[in-house]
C-alpha cells in the first residue's frame, strides 16, 4: 500500500552529485511537502541534484510542475543542476509535456554521465563567535577575492558576508560557517548556521534599528535568497553579478 505522504530518502552514492529517491503519492496534500523536502535536500548539494521519482504516484498532472520550481530554486542556488530518474515511460511522457525545462533519464547512471556540473571554485571557513569574527570574515573575503583574482568584486563581498555573519549572531546562538563560491555568472556568498528560522527582510526599519543587514544585502547582490537544508538549519546566500 503506497504511503499518503511521500518520503524523501538519500541513496548511498559517493561523489558531489546528490541522489535521492522519493516514494509515495502526489496530490494536493502531499505537495507542499514534497517541494519543502526537495529544496532542502538541494540546498546542500554541491555540483548537481539527481531525483528518482519511479515509485511516486502522480495523481493530478498539473502538479508536476512542483519539479519546475524546483529546478528553478536550485538553478539559483547553488546554481547546479536538477534531473529527474523514472523507469516508467507515462511519467516521462507526462513529464515531457508539463515540465519541458527538467531534464529526464532512465536510470542514475545514465543522468550521471549526461549531467555536468558546472565548473566553479569555493572556498570556505567556520567562524566562532567573538568580537573579531567580522573582521575575520572581511579578511577571508578579500584574500580569497584576491587569490581568484577578482578585486573588484571584494568590497561588496565582503559588505554581505559582514551582514550575514552579523545577522547570524543577532538571530541564532550558532558559529556561522561561510562559503565563497566563483562561477561565470558571479561570485556566491553564503553563511550557513544551525538554526531552521529563515532570514526574512524588515521594511521600515529607522537607520538606529537592528535588522538593517538584509536590506543591504538585497541593495548590493544580484539576488539573494534563505534556504532551509535537509541536514538541519538553514544557508542565507547572495550572488554578486561579475562585471
């Protein structure tokens, strides 16, 4: 008997592509569900999300576009790439004319070697808690931004990480871990921290008001955006456009 909600489960498979595969039933009520579980679960992947949906049943075919959004949240970050597995040929052909933008393989193996991740550096450090953890995160982001040899990009950089790290000690009681990703499209800045309540931006704040952090943010990136990750807690990141 297939269970009313669907479960999300991680296949055991070495290497940065994440699989997973879900089971269960795709309706009005288990959609919320499947869509929060798989962002999370994209949230952390690092070059590509591989998601096998052979024992999901799909009830209602305009709720398959759950799979677009999807790819579309991941597609901005981490900005990677989001294929689906079936074995079944009505799932493909349903997918095929209702989600035209997410890729569809047959099997794992086949998804793996058609997928590629796009190429990138990152670089990364966990901060601990203390008067200088700000400093600490300007130093690292320029050093970095230096190394990749994007000058240009290292004050605003280092403005959002500043901001993100503050906001993780003003909201949580976690040790921000921050993550610097180079990509053609621009360079990713990220701080992650143990706590599941998302970054929400305030309007209307007074200048003397707290809270003043993610408006900044979203004044100076391209985009930015707080995602919820399977492992617990949640990333709020932002990507700067390169000149």
């Amino acid at each position: 008997m297939l269970a009313r909600h669907p479960t999300v489960w991680l296949v055991p498979r070495h290497g940065a592509i994440a699989t997973a595969s879900v089971g269960g039933m795709l309706d009005r009520t288990t959609y919320r569900r499947l869509r929060d579980r798989l962002l999370e679960f994209g949230a952390a992947a690092e070059d590509a999300v591989v998601v096998d949906i052979g024992r999901l049943e799909l009830l209602d075919e305009a709720l398959v576009r759950v799979f677009a959004l999807v790819a579309l949240r991941v597609g901005t970050w981490p900005a990677i790439p989001f294929a689906l597995v079936t074995d079944r040929p009505e799932q493909r052909a349903l997918l095929a004319a209702n989600v035209g933008n997410v890729p569809v393989y047959r099997d794992f193996a086949a998804a793996e070697a058609a997928l590629r991740p796009p190429v990138r550096w990152r670089a990364g450090r966990v901060l601990g808690r203390s008067p200088r953890t700000s400093a600490r995160a300007r130093g690292f982001v320029e050093g970095v931004c230096a190394e990749w040899r994007v000058p240009e990009l290292a004050e605003d950089a280092a403005l959002i990480a500043t901001e993100l790290v503050e906001n993780t000690f003003r909201h949580t009681a976690s040790e921000p871990r921050l993550v610097l990703e180079l990509r053609r499209d621009g360079l990713g800045i990220a701080v992650s921290d143990e706590s599941a309540r998302p970054a929400v931006l305030r309007e209307g704040l007074d200048v003397l008001e707290t809270g003043l952090g993610l408006r900044l943010v979203a004044k100076v990136a391209k985009t930015w955006g707080s995602s919820r990750v399977w492992s617990g807690g949640k990333v709020v990141w932002a990507v700067l456009a390169r000149p």
